[in-house]
C-alpha cells in the first residue's frame, strides 16, 4: 500500500515557509497553554506507557463518552484514544477495507478516506452535497450510492468544510441504509461541540452496532498538539482490531497526551472551555457573516457547527489563483483553496485562532485583493 498526497496536504506543505501577517483559515479554538494545565500535573507522573490499559487511560475513556453523550449507552472498553482523529480514521479504515470494496463519502468533506481509499485499491463513491441546500447531504443520492458491496460510508459531522450538520433525525435515516448492506458507518465527529443552530448530534456509536464515532480534543479545544484523540465503537471486534493496527503504528498512546486530554475533559472543565470557546467564536462568526454578506466578491451558507466554511468566489475566480496571490506580496494572508476540496471556486474561511490569528486585518487584504483581482 502506498499512499499518495492529496491536494490539501500539498497545499499546506507548499505553504508552510510562507509566514502569511493574517490568517482567514484557523479552523480550531485559540490554543491553551501548557501553564493552564500545571496546577493539575502531578510531577510524578512517570512517562512510560498509562500501567493500566492500551486502549488509553480509563477516566479518559469515561470522559470521552461523557462528552459524546454515550455514558450510559457505550463501555469504557468500547473507546480506543489514538494519535488524533487522523489515527482513528486510518486505524479503522485500514481495518475494514479490502481492495474492491466500495467506500462512500460525502463531496466536500475530509480527503482522508479518499487517499486511504486509493492507497487499499478500494471503490470511491462520492455524494455530493448540495450547495443551494445548504449544504445538506442529500439522503436520496446517498440511498443510491450505497450497494452491496459499500463496506463503509465515511461521513463527518458538523461538516469539514461546511459547517453543516446532520440532525438525529438524519443519523437513524443512514444508519438505516447501512443496516441493509451491512456496511459499517464512521462519523468524524472531530468538530463538535461548538454548534450554533441546535443541540449537537448525537454520536452514531450510540445508535448503530456499527457505528463508528471519531473525536479528538484538537478542535473544540484548540488542543490539536496533544495528538489525542478516539475511536467509539459498540463492536468489539473492530475496537481490537484497531488496538492490533495501532501496536503496529504508534503502538501506544502518549502519556503526556492522554493525560493533559484527561485533564481538559473533566465536565468542570470541559463545559468552561467550551463556553469559553463558545462565546468568542460566535462573535467572530457574527463578524465574518456581516462581513461576507457585504463584500460582492463572494457568497456562503454560514455553518451551523463549528468554525470553518465555505464560500464561494464571485465571478469563477480560480481559488488556487485566489489563494496564493492572497499569500504573496502585498497581501501576506492564508486560507486554503477549495480545490483542496475539490471546488476551484470556493475558499474555505475559518474563524479559530484567537486574535493572533488576524482576521480583521486578513479581511480587510481578501477585500483589496477582490477590488484588484483584474490588475
Ligand atoms: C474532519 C477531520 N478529521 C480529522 C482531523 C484530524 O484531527 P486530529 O488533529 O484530531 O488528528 C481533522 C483535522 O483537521 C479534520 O478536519
């Protein structure tokens, strides 16, 4: 198996020495700092592996479910914490997927399960969503899609990159279309908990034997260093299955990691830090809504979760084009193309970061540049 780069990883490699002054791409809450956590640190602590369990530290687990609504509904032993959301999707996709099996995702949404796809020699199915829907991922194309050879819908919700999101309603809808195949079903969960138009979802694990829940402290938390994250699943023969891929990857989660993680789920915590995040991004996204309902170069659908979007470019603007001039002289700001998506005329806005981000001044550079884009 080899594994191929994607567009979006490329775009970011390419980039990475750029040293833009604003960014109008942060796509998760301000970061908090190691000083937050050191009053609840216990010097102690041995680095070595957790001692107890290698699906990662019991009150974790307890904590990850709390959070994802599934206390009474999952087992502690039904969470593995891995390297990030980005390990548990690879650890399950690989897991499951053999070479031929059909693979269905949504368009836009996160290129993970279309590289892995390549990689295996699996089938892609790509759904699109539907831009004058909002977004929305429609249930009938899907219907569709899925075959009996589908071996795994990957989905995210909220949406990366749009923002949407999949009410109960429309989890029991696909979970039931699963079922009739056999298929299993993976949610990327990785943005929720900042929701803005109703409560967050609930998590698939707790609805369908096959479900498969992905999380991560990165986000919501602005924790994405801590490379802490987990899988949720009611089966568990998938669960050790992936325990077995992962001692064969990063074999064992980092005690730091996990820890810290430990530390930032506590309920007290978690609901001030989400609170937190909350407020400030509303604020933010309140301000970019104004912003674009303005500006005439372009358009959106505001997101209903979390703290990326899509808009779209007025004219057929080419958003590699867009994107990189943005980058350049005398603009010096980031974001990142919807051909990283997929879509060459859209560019992905986000509003995390806190104020080192610049967004204000990013704003007002996107604005020059849209005024110029003839020059
Ligand atoms: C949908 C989605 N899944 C997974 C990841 C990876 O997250 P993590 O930092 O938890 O590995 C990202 C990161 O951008 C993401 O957007």
């Amino acid at each position: 198996m080899k594994v191929e780069i994607h567009t979006l990883f490329q775009y970011l490699l390419d980039t990475t020495e750029a040293e833009p002054e604003a960014f109008i791409g942060f796509s998760l809450s301000e970061s908090p700092k190691l000083g937050d956590f050191l009053a609840d640190l216990d010097p102690e602590l041995r680095l070595d592996w957790n001692q107890s369990s290698f699906r990662g530290l019991p009150e974790l687990r307890q904590h990850v479910l709390a959070q994802a609504g599934l206390t009474n509904i999952c087992q502690p032993d039904d969470v593995l914490i891995t390297a990030g959301a980005a390990e548990a999707n690879y650890l399950a996709f690989l897991q499951l997927v053999q070479p031929g099996d059909e693979v269905v995702v949504e368009r836009p949404g996160w290129p993970q399960a279309e590289v892995l796809a390549k990689a295996v020699g699996a089938k892609l199915v790509a759904v699109d969503r539907g831009e004058a829907q909002g977004w929305a991922l429609p249930l009938d194309a899907l219907a569709h899609a899925i075959t009996d050879k589908t071996k795994l819908i990957f989905l995210t919700n909220p949406n990366n990159p749009t923002g949407r999101m999949m009410p109960e309603a429309e989890l029991h809808a696909i979970a039931n279309m699963a079922d009739r195949v056999g298929a299993w079903l993976l949610v990327d969960e990785v943005y929720a908990g900042l929701e803005w138009a109703g409560p967050r979802a609930p998590s698939i694990a707790g609805l369908y034997p096959r479900g498969i829940t992905i999380g991560s402290v990165s986000k919501a938390l602005g924790l994405q260093g801590l490379r802490t994250g987990w899988l949720i699943c009611p089966d568990a023969t998938l669960v050790q299955d992936a325990v077995i891929l992962r001692e064969n990857a990063s074999e064992i989660m980092n005690i730091l990691g996990e820890t810290i993680a430990e530390i930032a789920l506590r309920p007290a915590r978690l609901t001030a830090a989400l609170s937190s995040a909350r407020q400030t991004a509303l604020e933010t996204l309140g301000r970019l809504d104004t912003y674009i309902a303005k500006e005439p170069g372009l358009s959106w659908h505001r997101p209903q979760a979390g703290l990326i979007g899509l808009a779209r470019l007025a004219n057929d603007i080419d958003s590699d084009a867009f994107a990189q001039r943005l980058l350049a002289d005398p603009y010096r700001t980031f974001l990142l193309p919807g051909s990283c998506y997929g879509l060459p005329n859209h560019i992905r806005v986000g509003v995390g970061g806190g104020a080192n981000s610049q967004l204000d001044l990013g704003l007002t550079r996107m604005s020059e540049l849209l005024a110029n884009w003839q020059n």
